[in-house]
C-alpha cells in the first residue's frame, strides 16, 4: 500500500472505479465495467483506458494472469479518504478538521448510529490529552 502523503487524487471517475475495487478486492476490467454499468452507461474501452490512467497515476496495481490484468487499489479506501479530508480541511477550512467535521454535521442530518460514533471519537480524543 501506498503512503498516505504521496497518494495522487483521484477524480470523480476514478473513485467510481476505486470503490468497485475496495468492494472486490481485485477484479478484470470486464467485472468492473459490468459493476460500473449497472450504475451508469461507461465503455468497456473507457473503463480499459482509466484503468491504464490510474495504473500510471499509481492509483491502481495490475497484476497479469495470462490474457486477463487483475487491478486492485493501491491504497485502502480508508487511507484514501483520510488524504481527501485532510486535503479539503486544508484548503477550506484552514487545516481545522473540526470546523469541517462542524459543517458536514450541519448539512446533513446523522443517524442515531452516526452520532453514537462521533460520541465515541470524541471521548476518544479526550481521553488522547
């Protein structure tokens, strides 16, 4: 797996074929175009090619077995994830991930499960002082 700092962002597109990825594993270009299509319409050939893109990018690992490329992610979801906030709580938020956590909290209602959690993290950080 890759380090979180040298990670390169993936655009829209590619987090689609990244989550297919984190859900299988692994998986031929043919199960993550069939995945991907019964979401949206997208090529064989452009799933082909953005999966070329992100092996150069270092977004994805390929692997050949014989005829067919296996494709995995080359970082966790979670380690992907991490590097996106940290990245949008730097440029908006002036590196506060408590303002942002603040804002997301605002915008969309959080189960009763969700607030449990952030209960959960929080006494976690106090506990850390």
């Amino acid at each position: 797996m890759k380090e979180m700092y040298s990670l390169p962002k993936p655009t829209e597109v590619e987090l689609e074929l990244l989550r297919v990825l984190w859900d299988k594993n692994e998986a031929t270009v043919r199960e993550i175009y069939e995945v991907i299509n019964e979401q949206r319409p997208m090529g064989y050939t452009t799933v082909l090619k953005m999966l070329q893109i992100m092996t150069e990018k270092g977004l994805v690992e390929r692997t050949e077995f014989g005829k067919a490329h296996m494709y995995r992610a080359a970082a966790s979801q979670d380690q992907t994830q991490s590097q996106m906030l940290r990245d949008l709580s730097d440029r908006l938020f002036a590196g506060s991930a408590a303002q942002l956590a603040m804002h997301a909290l605002a915008m969309e209602p959080a189960t009763a499960e969700e607030l449990q959690e952030i209960r959960r993290l929080i006494q976690q950080k106090k506990e850390k002082r």
